[in-house]
C-alpha cells in the first residue's frame, strides 16, 4: 500500500475512533462469538472419536464469566498399565484442542494420560471474552478439581501450552501448586508488548504508524469489556510466583512472537530452566513440529521432572547461552 494511503488510513481510523475500537473487538472478542452453538455441535465430536479420545466432556467453570470447556482424555496405548503422570495440553489463540491431538498422542505413547483442554471460547468451549491467560488460568485450576474428581489424575501434573496457551500455563502453574513441571513452547511475555508487535507484523506500513497511546486505550477498553487487568496477562510475572521447574521452546525465526519474549521468561525464572532456540523454526513450526524437536525436548522434560525414568536424549537445537539448564 502507498505511503500516502497508509497515512490517510490511520488518520481516518484514529480521528473518527475506529482504530481503538476494531483493535479492542480483536483482542477481546472469541472464536464462539462467531459460532456460539459450537459447544454442542457434533463437528466438534466426531473428529475427537475418530482420532481415538478415551473421552470427551464439558466442566462448568466460574471464573468471572461463567462457561462450560470441552476437556479431551488420551490414555497410554497399553490399557494395563498404570499411567506415569498427567500432562494438560493447552492449544493456541483461535485454535482448540483438535490441533494438539499428534503431540498428545506422543506423550500418551511414552507412558502419559493426557488432558487436551479447549479453552474458553475456543473450539467445543463457550465463553465469550479472551483474557490472556488472567481468566483460563483460574479456569483450569477448577479443570483440575473435576479431573480428580473424575479419579482422572495420576501421579504428578504436567502442563504443556502452545503460544497462547503456554502463556497460559505458566499463569495457570503460578495458582495451583499441583502442577510439577511446565513446557512453553512460543509464549508471550507481556500481553501489552506483544499486542503492538503482532499488529505491526499483520499489517506492515499501517500498524507502524498507530501511535503506542491507541494500543494502550484498546488494552484497556478490552480489559473492560472482559473483566480483568490487562498487566496481569504476563507470563513474566506469573513465572516469579510458582517454582516448577520449566521448559522453553522457541523458534529463531518467529515472527508472531519474537524469541526474545522466552529469554525475559527465562531470564526471570528462579526454578530450574531451560531455554532452547529451534533454528530454521517460525511460530506454526513450533506446533506443527515436523522435526519432532519439540516432543523429544518436551517429553526429556516431563520424564525428567514428573516420571521416575532416564530423561530421552534431547533433540539437537541451539540452548540460549552456554545451554545451562537450572539456575
């Protein structure tokens, strides 16, 4: 787009308002906005039954807005045998727990039941207004009861997010003291650093001309919208308050999420740490995980901190620094 087009854009959007208002939609609206019977439709079922989910249900939970999240249970392969812990599974921003079932299905197969979690307003979950983690994390601590409740939970917990759903895991470790170990692959750090930065990566030229003071006011008229403190979505911050022990994957080539947003994680972490740089690895290649890198890393980790086994050999990545592990 021209330079002078651009311009009378953003002027156009910042003098009639618009610009904080669209932003603000962004940042707090949810995928079940769009879809509000997703909840209850069999597209959110059948798949889960083909691709061999134990078992599948909803828990009612009360985290300000109230809302009913579809919770997803694979078991180890050997029906036998006792499992060696559990690991929570969390998707990313405007995905659900369908996108996480190959890495579930590879800590299943190492001996783990797994609990893939659709968070609120994402895939078969209701609920109305992202927050970032502030809001899910206390969801998931009421996740957790039902799971015991349920006689689901075996040995130590493990959680494993993605993006939005590793900020959220290291928010959701920081209240509940049940969970033992924590992998974050591409997290944020800062919910008000990463906002202006995803929005100047999507819209080259035109975001780099929104001045800082319009991401703030739409933080901020978010915040309201949902109900909660916007400078309380840091996974920086929430790292200091719980003492499992964590593991941080990020790739070099991430442009959604810049790396440098792992190395504050890390940098603020007192617990056992490690970092590890993927090269050659965006924002989706994390996920996607065509190299297996992430698993092999995560699942040395889990074994390491939440099973009584030898760790697996680590994948071969670039550690951050001199590949120190615990600090």
């Amino acid at each position: 787009m021209p330079r002078f087009l651009s311009l009378l854009l953003v002027a156009i959007l910042l003098g009639l308002g618009g610009c904080s208002t669209v932003l603000t939609q962004a940042i707090v609206r949810t995928p079940y906005q769009l879809q509000p019977f997703s909840q209850t439709s069999e597209v959110w079922e059948a798949p889960y039954q083909a691709l061999g989910v134990r078992e599948r249900f909803r828990v009612a939970v009360t985290s300000g807005e109230p809302a009913r999240l579809a919770v997803s249970v694979i078991d180890p392969p050997d029906p036998t045998s006792e499992p060696r812990g559990t690991i929570v599974v969390l998707h990313g921003i405007r995905a659900a727990g369908l996108w996480m079932i190959p890495i579930g299905d590879r800590f299943a197969e190492a001996g783990y039941r797994v609990a893939i979690v659709d968070l609120r307003g994402h895939g078969g979950s209701s609920g109305a207004t992202l927050t970032y983690g502030v809001r899910e994390s206390q969801d998931l601590v009421q996740v957790l009861d039902e799971l015991e409740a349920r006689g689901l939970l075996v040995g130590k917990i493990g959680v494993f997010g993605h993006s939005y759903g590793a900020a959220t895991a290291i928010e959701f470790a920081a209240l509940d003291r049940r969970v033992a170990a924590i992998v974050a692959a591409a997290p944020f750090a800062d919910l008000r650093d990463e906002v202006p930065h995803y929005v100047r990566t999507v819209l080259p030229g035109v975001g780099s001309l929104i001045p800082a003071s319009y991401f703030n006011a739409a933080l901020d008229d978010a915040g309201r919208i949902g109900n909660f403190n916007p400078d309380d979505a840091s996974a920086e911050a929430a790292i200091t308050q719980t003492s499992a022990p964590i593991l941080l994957v990020h790739g070099l080539d991430d442009l959604i999420i810049p790396p440098e947003h792992s190395l504050r994680i890390y940098a603020a972490a007192e617990q056992p740490a490690r970092l590890v740089f993927l090269p050659d690895t965006g924002h989706f290649g994390v996920w996607w995980d065509a190299r297996g890198e992430v698993a092999t890393e995560s699942l040395a980790w889990f074994d390491e901190h939440l099973a009584d086994a030898q760790p697996q050999p680590a994948a071969s990545a670039c550690d951050a620094w001199d590949g120190r592990e615990a600090r």
